[in-house]
C-alpha cells in the first residue's frame, strides 16, 4: 500500500447550480460523421452552496449537446454566472449525459467538468481550482440541477 502523499485527492462540495431553460430549444442535422446539434437556451438560475452564492444571468448562454451516432451526448454549455457580491463568473461546462443501460430504472444523469474566468478577488479561486460535477435534468420547469466539488 502506498503511503499518502500530497499527490492524494479529496472531493468538497462547493456549491450547487440550478439552470431553467427556455422552449426556443433546436435540434439540427445530420452533420458530418451522421451527428446531430442541440440548442437549449438557459433563461436564468440558481446558484447556492458554502463557497458560491449568487445567479445565472439571464440570456447570456446555452446548452450546446450534441449527440453523436453511438447515442452518446457530448455536454457543452456556456453561462454568465453573478455571485452576491456582483462579480461577473464565466462557466464553460463539458460532459456528458449517462443514459441508464437497457433494463435500468435509474434516471439519465450528467458527468461534467466546468471551467471558469473570473476577475482578481474573492472568487478568482475558481479560475485555479480542479471542479468536477454531476446532475440531472428536470421537467415542470425544464431545468438542470448541477452538483460541484473542488478536487482538493
């Protein structure tokens, strides 16, 4: 057994983020390779947890899936977050959507990793940390809850 070194990690909750959608969504192909793009417009959100508070902006980005010929769906979203204090956030996410296999109850659900642009101060802590995150997709509204951690 190895001796635990710095090298180790460790997973901390940060905070949660919950983004509403609106029905302007498109779905267009096929591309090239038989692939198809989607569009989801974010139309505002959430944003709570121990180290980040505050929203998502309205109208600033949207969910780009693009879901390829083996059914796989490839995750990339772009959001203007604020924090309470006013502090623009830029949140780049991409994944994926885990779709249970054949026979499984479990709902679909989403592995991702976001990356983050922030000015100098208290939350530039984002734009140097390892964030990994889950969620899953909603209905009544249409919306995605997202879970994040800091890989300490």
């Amino acid at each position: 057994m190895l001796e635990p070194t710095a090298a180790d990690c460790r997973l901390e909750h940060v905070f949660d983020i919950e983004v509403h959608f609106g029905s302007d969504r498109m779905i267009f192909g096929p591309l090239p390779g038989g692939a198809s793009q989607g569009y989801t417009p974010a139309i505002g959100g959430t944003i709570t947890g121990p180290r980040l508070n505050g929203i998502v902006l309205p109208q600033t980005g949207a969910d780009y899936a693009r879901v390829r010929n083996d059914g796989t769906i490839e995750l990339e979203a772009h959001y203007l977050l604020q924090a309470d204090d006013g502090t623009p956030i830029y949140i780049h996410n991409r994944g994926y959507l885990v779709r249970p296999l054949p026979g499984e109850s479990q709902p679909a659900y989403f592995k991702l990793t976001p990356y983050f642009r922030v000015q100098e101060g208290p939350h530039d802590w984002l734009s140097r940390t390892v964030i990994v995150g889950g969620g899953e997709r909603r209905s009544d509204p249409d919306r995605s809850l997202f879970r994040y951690y800091a890989l300490l």
